[in-house]
C-alpha cells in the first residue's frame, strides 16, 4: 500500500522529536502503537467477516447444486418407473391376446 523506506521513517520520527519534544515522545509511541494494534485487529476481523461470508456464499451454491442433483434423480427414476409400468401393462395385454 505505502511504500516507507528507512529514511522517510526516520524523517518523520525527527521531526515529531522536535515538535512533540523528547518528553512526551514515548506516550505519543506508545499511544500510536496501540492506534496501530486496534486497526490491524479491526481490519483482521473484516478480512475474517467477509472470507467467512464468501465461504457461505459457496456453500449455499453447493446445497443447491445438490438439490437440483436430486431433484433431477427423481425425475429420472420417476420416469423409469413409468417406462416399467407401461412395459408391464404391454406385455399383459399381449399375454392376454394369445
């Protein structure tokens, strides 16, 4: 995202020394680092948010694959059942014409 190399760092740590002062330094440090903790986290738990998210969009579209599998399975052994049916009742009426 942002490219900060060695000394753009240590340009701006100088210059918040001579604005904030080598007192209140460390406070600023430390406060900063906990500002900098609290975003890793925030954005740690969107990027967990939106995977999990992702991962029940995917789910969803497998269960209705499934359902439509089966769906298409009944109809088949629906048919099939029938074909049978009407195969049997053909073969009865010819037997019954001999």
């Amino acid at each position: 995202m942002f490219d900060f190399g060695f000394w753009e760092i240590a340009i701006i740590g100088v210059i918040t020394l001579i604005v904030v002062g080598p007192e209140r330094l460390p406070a600023l440090a430390r406060k900063a680092g906990l500002f900098v903790g609290k975003l890793n986290r925030f954005l740690s738990k969107v990027k967990k948010d939106i995977n999990e998210e992702l991962k029940t969009d995917e789910l969803k579209d497998h269960l209705s694959m499934d359902d439509e599998k089966s769906i298409i399975s009944d109809i088949t052994n629906e048919a099939k059942s029938s074909v049978d049916l009407f195969n049997q009742n053909d073969a009865q009426q010819d037997d019954s014409k001999l």
